[in-house]
C-alpha cells in the first residue's frame, strides 16, 4: 500500500519520493562536479584552437593577395617588355628619318611610349614593396602560428589527461545514478532534471531554520519562508516545491521539523 495519497507504487518503501531524488540529485552534483573541471579544459582548448582559426585565416588572406600582386607585377613586366620593343623599333625609325618632321612626330611617340614605361615602373616600385611588406606579415603571422600550435597540443593533452583522471569515478557515478532513477517516475525525474538546469545547485534545498518550535522554516536556497502546510507535506513525504523560487524542499531527519509547538510562556527547555 502508498505511504502517501497521490505517490506512485514505487514509493511504497520507507524512502519517499523527496528522498529518492535527493540521492540522485547528490549524485548529479558529484557528476557536474568532476565534469565542470573537464568542460573548463574544453573551452581552453576551443578558444586556442578559434584564435588557430583566426591565424590559419590571416595567413590565408595575406598570402592570396600577395598572389595578386605578383601575377599584376609579371603582367606589368612582360607591358614594360613589349614598350621597350617599341622604343627600339622607334630609336631606329629615327635614325633613318628623312625630314625634320618624321623625325619629330617619331621623337613625340617615343617620349609618348617613355612616359608609358615609366608609370608602369613606379606601379611595379609599389607592387614589390606591397610583395615585401606581404612576406614580412606571412613571416610573422607564421611565427604565431607555431606558437598556437603549441598551444593547442597542450590544451589538448591537458583535455586528455582530465579526462583520463575522472573516467573512471564518472563512469562509478553514472551507473549508481542509472541504478537509483530506476526508483523513481519518469515525470519527477523530468522535473528534477528541468530544476537542475534552471537553478543548477539550488535545484534542491535544505529547509533552513528560523524558529523550530513555532513551525517556522525557510528555504535554504532563497530563503523565503516555508509556509506550515509545505511543512506537514515535507513530513508527509510528499513532493513539495518552495512557492518562491521553484526547488524541490527537503528536511534532514535531525532537523526535527515535526517537533512540538511551544505552549505559551514555555521554553524549549520545559517542552
Ligand atoms: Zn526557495
């Protein structure tokens, strides 16, 4: 027969609901416990392996338009080639001028061509000095690259070494929870496990006490108080929630929560 009206038959043991899912929610603190160290490991090899990422990235950028400018500057040379044919071709068009003014209009067009080439060259200055300047940052940007590298490998074996170090108890505590959600409904393991995302340590809460012999508690977690028909439920062994800031509530045994109220004038003492 249920202990408690409204508690499924797996509660029919001496343990209740509250008691069963405190033992698994210990057992998720010991779990977010040893994992929080693990999941601290993995952020520190992710944001090396990002900043990797950012430098594969730059390196990629610099060398592409260093590509550019060097395919430009074999097209300005091989324009400077053909201009300098020309130039010859004209130098000896000159020599055989006949008039003055054959020579004169060869004489335009070669400086016309001469004005050509030497824009072209003063283009080609800056292409090579753009070339160098790009083979400087590549050299640099490589140098950093190493270093991440490092950086990553040791972020990883870190990783690794952490992981190494808590298989063993995660693994313990993984079955030990399997084993205890089998006590328990599928429904009060969703809620528990709704709480332990939302309010993560404080999914759970100790009464606190405020006044035992007048019935007055307070949850631990936000510690507004517990009203007296929370309380009974608590002993009861029903599932109850504090109003305030949703955990699920639980008394220790040698809280004496169930203690008796004091008459008036009476002291602990005399109770
Ligand atoms: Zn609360």
């Amino acid at each position: 027969m249920p202990l408690a009206v409204g508690l499924p038959p797996m509660y029919t043991s001496t343990m209740s609901v509250t008691s069963h899912l405190r033992k698994v929610f210990e057992v998720d603190q010991a779990i977010s416990g040893l994992t929080s160290r693990l999941q601290s490991a993995d952020r520190f090899l992710a944001e090396q392996q990002r900043q990797l990422g950012e430098l594969d990235a730059k390196v990629g950028a610099v060398e592409g338009e260093s590509k550019k400018q060097k395919q430009l500057q074999a097209g300005s040379e091989k324009e400077v080639a053909l201009l300098d044919a020309k130039l010859e071709q004209l130098r000896e068009a000159m020599g055989t001028a006949r008039t003055n003014k054959e020579y004169a209009v060869f004489l335009t067009e070669l400086n016309t061509i001469k004005a050509q080439k030497d824009e072209k060259e003063k283009a080609q200055l800056e292409m090579m000095e753009k070339i160098e300047a790009s083979g400087g940052q590549v050299t640099a940007l490589q140098a950093s690259q190493v270093e991440r590298r490092g950086l990553v490998a040791r972020a990883d074996s870190e990783r690794s070494a952490r992981q190494a170090e808590i298989a063993g108890k995660l693994e313990e505590l993984k079955a030990k929870r399997e084993l205890l959600a089998k006590d328990i409904g599928a429904e009060h393991l969703k809620l528990l496990a709704e709480l332990e995302h939302r309010l993560e340590e404080n999914a759970m809460a100790k009464l606190y006490e405020i006044d035992r012999r007048n019935h007055e508690w307070a949850c631990s977690s936000c510690m507004r108080a517990v009203p007296v028909q929370s309380i009974s439920m608590i002993l009861k062994g029903q599932l109850t929630r504090c109003s305030n800031c949703t955990c699920i509530l639980f008394a220790d045994e040698d809280q004496d929560v169930g203690a008796k109220k004091l008459k008036k004038g009476q002291t602990a003492e005399q109770a």
